[in-house]
C-alpha cells in the first residue's frame, strides 16, 4: 500500500473546488484558510459570496476524497486520510 502525501496547498485546492461545485460559483470566488487548535482540531474557514463558514475536520476530508477521485482518479475512503500537522497542515492518503 502506497502513501500520498497533499501539501496544503492541494487541500485548499480541494476544499475550494468542492466549495464552489457545491454552491454553483466559480472556484476564484472561494477563499480558505486552514488552522488547527487543541479545542476544535483541525477547521477551514471558507469565504463565499461575502460569508463565512467554518469546516470541521470531517468536511475537510469530504473535499480530499473527491478531490483525490477527481484530479488523480483514485479512489480512498475515509479510514484511509489523515491529517498531519508538521510545518503546515497536510493529508496523508494511503492509497
């Protein structure tokens, strides 16, 4: 079993595409900013249309699984990403 790695920046990716598809808005009009805190874990917080929306931990791997199916044609399931703290924040698929 291999490991993917996304950097953070393909999961703002991801949560961006899946934001916009959601909401029938172009991507450019989706704005993230990824944070973790002992209390809440790990959030997105999304800029749409002049709103903000925070997204826990759950959503956040909702947007990696489609977009991992989307842009690299694989198929995980949730068991199957983690997300790592290092540096920044990244998935770790394994695939």
């Amino acid at each position: 079993m291999s490991q993917i790695v996304l950097s953070m920046d393909e999961i703002i990716n991801a949560i961006c595409l899946h934001m916009a598809e959601r909401k029938g808005i172009p991507v450019t009009e989706v704005q993230v900013e990824l944070s973790w805190e002992e209390e809440t874990g790990y959030t997105a917080e999304v800029w749409t249309q002049g709103r903000s929306q925070y997204l826990v931990e759950s959503n956040m791997i909702e947007a990696i699984l489609r977009y991992l199916h989307s842009e690299y044609n694989i198929r995980a399931y949730r068991d199957d990403v983690r997300l790592e703290l290092d540096e920044e924040i990244t998935a770790v698929v394994n695939a």
